[in-house]
C-alpha cells in the first residue's frame, strides 16, 4: 500500500450534505464497521455502540424529529425540553474559533443563495440534517455513561475510520452532532438502553454529485499555524 492511496481516502472525505436514493448494501456497512473497529481506545474499551437505520426505522425517525424540530421553530421555549447530554460546543466563543465557525456558516448558506434574513431557508437547511441529507442509511453512536470523557477521544478515532473506510467503498458520510439535542426522541425510538448516551449521528451513502452544495468544501488551517516544533 502507498501512501497516496491512503491519503487520498482521507482527504477526498468532506461532509457530505446531499446523497443520491442508491442503495448500500449490508455487507458493506458491516465491512465498514469491522474495520473502524480496530480504532484505538483506552485499554481496548471499545466503548462504541452503532445503531444503522434504514428503511421504515430510518424514515419514522426523520419524521419524529423533522416534527419536533418545526414545533421549536413555532414556539422556541419547547427547546428546554430538547438538552444535549453532553456540551459539544463552548457555552462561550472566542478567535479564532468563532471565526472559523462564522466562515463555515455562511460560506455553505452563500453558496446556497441563503441570506442572513432568509429565516425560512435557514430552517430548512437546518432540517436537512434531520432527513440524514436523503442519505439512505443513518447511524447514531451512544455510550454508555458510566465511561469518562477519554470515550470520546476513543469514538473521534472509530468516527474517522468509519467515514475513511465508506471512502474506500466509494460511499461517503456526515457526521452530524445536530441530532444530539433530540436524545429524548432517539434513543427509545432505536431501543438503546437508559444507561446510554447519545455521542452523535451519521449519514451514509453515496453523494449526489449534481448537487450545488457538495461543492462546498471547508478549508484548513496550514501546519505552520497549529504546530510547534520543540528541539
């Protein structure tokens, strides 16, 4: 194996925000997961737990959520009864990250011809998430919550196998912390247990590549800017 044929199933991963109807096959998703499986974690723990939804289950899920959703928007103070477990965001932004989150923001809604007043746009877009992109497989991913915060650490690294392993396959991801705020409505409709928290969602297909907002792409800071070489 060369490195290129490995760096470029990781650079070609970008989340992916409209997939096609194709169909992907379950030997696939199962190949997928073996190989994230072998993702390091704290004393072998391998604390992730997958839920794969596709069909019926996938479908009355985007529907129990996509409900909930439109029921804040028509009366926000429901949003207290919607809490992530777990902060996934700082409750306070400072540079340069609110820089980089402002750039993500509004470089894919420009793209897109949505403006800062186009309230209704947003919404939708917004809920695009909770319809998995039109992807034909959702996953959700919990924890069990007795495990400490080092779990996390352990999941990015299954996460990223995952979505470099779809890339492999010719499929592609999103991952997607948006669903973590309707735990109350996922984890009963998926069965997991009350022992469980919800780490985060993913799309999984194949993309649609005629779809103006799969040429959006995110960029990078340079290794200069994040590094520090200590002799």
């Amino acid at each position: 194996m060369t490195a290129s044929v490995v760096d470029h199933a990781i650079t070609s991963r970008m989340s992916v925000r409209a997939f096609t109807p194709q169909t992907v096959a379950r030997v696939d998703i199962e190949a997928i997961l073996e190989v994230a499986s072998r993702a390091p974690s704290g004393t072998n723990c391998q604390p992730w737990k997958v839920y794969v939804l596709q069909g019926a289950s996938r479908d009355g899920l985007v529907e129990q959520v996509c409900t909930a959703h439109d029921a804040i928007r028509a009366n926000p103070a429901l949003a207290a009864e919607y809490q992530e477990a777990y902060d996934y965001y700082p409750t306070q932004w400072v540079s340069p990250y609110i820089d980089r989150r402002r750039e993500n923001g509004w470089g894919l809604y420009g793209l897109l011809g949505i403006g800062k007043a186009d309230k209704d746009k947003m919404h939708a877009q917004h809920q695009r998430n909770f319809r998995f992109f039109d992807a034909p497989v959702g996953l959700m991913f919990t924890v069990d919550k007795v495990m400490g915060r080092g779990s996390l650490v352990d999941y990015g690294a299954f996460l990223q196998n995952i979505m470099v392993a779809a890339r492999g396959r010719g499929l592609h991801t999103c991952p997607q912390a948006a669903w973590n705020g309707f735990a109350k409505i996922i984890l009963p409709h998926i069965g997991a247990g009350g022992d469980e928290m919800l780490v985060c969602g993913m799309s999984l297909g194949y993309a649609d590549l005629q779809a103006p907002v799969n040429e959006f792409h995110t960029p990078r800071v340079p290794v200069a800017d994040f590094t520090r070489w200590l002799d």
